[in-house]
C-alpha cells in the first residue's frame, strides 16, 4: 500500500522496547547481612560490642554496651528485621 495521497512519508517501522530492568537490587536477593555480639575486655570491666559482618567484608562495629543484654537485644532486632539490608549494611557515618 502506498501513502503517496495522504501527505504522509513512508511508514517507520516501530522499534523493540528494551526489557524493564528490575527494581530490586542484587544486594537484597540472596546477601548475608549477620549481626553478632562479641565481649572485649576493657582494663577492668567488660565492654558488649555488636559486630555487622555483611558477605566477605570485614566486620564493623556498629555499637558498644556496658550490658550483653542491651547488645544482645539490638542484634537479634537487627537479625530479624533486616533494616539495612538494602544499603548493604548501616553506612559508616551512622556507625560508632
């Protein structure tokens, strides 16, 4: 068929949209983001600190505490909750 009587150019054929990239990071899918309480010793008494390891990556700590349970209680909400999981662990500048 010819558009030669409409005032039209030649028909333009229409391209392949690209596939939807997904949304969800890779970080979420199937990282290991673990929150561990660890005892260190300082001078005389005993300090709690809760240890963020996410994949390979060297553990950081994320907070200190006089009582294991106070530390013990954040880790297992963190371990549940899994609230920074996203950014692939807390950012550093919200760290102690």
């Amino acid at each position: 068929m010819s558009n030669k009587g409409t005032g039209q150019g030649p028909l333009k054929k229409r391209k392949k949209k690209a596939p939807k990239k997904s949304t969800r990071s890779s970080k979420t899918s199937n990282s290991n983001l673990e929150y561990t309480v660890k005892t260190r010793k300082r001078g005389k008494g005993y300090t709690f600190q809760v240890l963020e390891k996410y994949e390979d990556n060297k553990p950081k700590v994320v907070s200190v505490f006089k009582f294991r349970e106070e530390a013990q209680k954040l880790a297992d909400f963190q371990n549940k909750n899994q609230v920074w999981k996203v950014n692939g662990g807390i950012p550093k500048f919200l760290l102690d």
